[in-house]
C-alpha cells in the first residue's frame, strides 16, 4: 500500500488545496502574512503524512504523524485570526 491510498493523506491534500483557494481571496496586503502561513501550514500536513510512511519503524512514522497534527493546530489557529 502506498501512502497515497490512505484516506488520511488524502484528506490533507484536499485541505490544502482547499486552503490554496481560501487564501486566494485573501487582501494582497496578507500575501507574506496569514496567506503564506496559512498555505505552509496546509502543505505541511500532508507532506508530513507522506514522509513518515516512508521512514523505516512505526515509531518514525508516529512522530510524522505528531508533527502533522501539530500543524494542524497551527492552521487552525491561523484561520481563527483570520476569520
């Protein structure tokens, strides 16, 4: 099974993509700002996803894990100020 079978990673591409498109309407003045963050912050949950399924343990791929949850409690955060 390959990481992009899994319901999990797919799910994070489409929040990012969906991000892309939020953060479209976004004032220019953010673009360095809230959209950048918001859009890295995104990304990051997927590519997270991805990189730990193919480390080596299941330890390796857990930390992955935790590392893409923590980023997104950072989107989440960064779309409450935004909103």
């Amino acid at each position: 099974m390959s990481y992009r079978e899994q319901f999990i990673w797919k799910r994070g591409v489409q929040l990012a993509i969906n991000c892309y498109r939020l953060t479209e309407k976004f004032p220019k003045s953010e673009l360095y700002g809230l959209t950048s963050q918001i859009r890295r912050s995104a990304v990051s949950v997927p590519s997270n996803i991805a990189e730990g399924y193919g480390r080596r343990t299941q330890n390796e791929y857990i930390q992955f894990l935790h590392i893409a949850l923590g980023s997104l409690r950072e989107l989440d955060t960064q779309l409450i100020i935004a909103k």
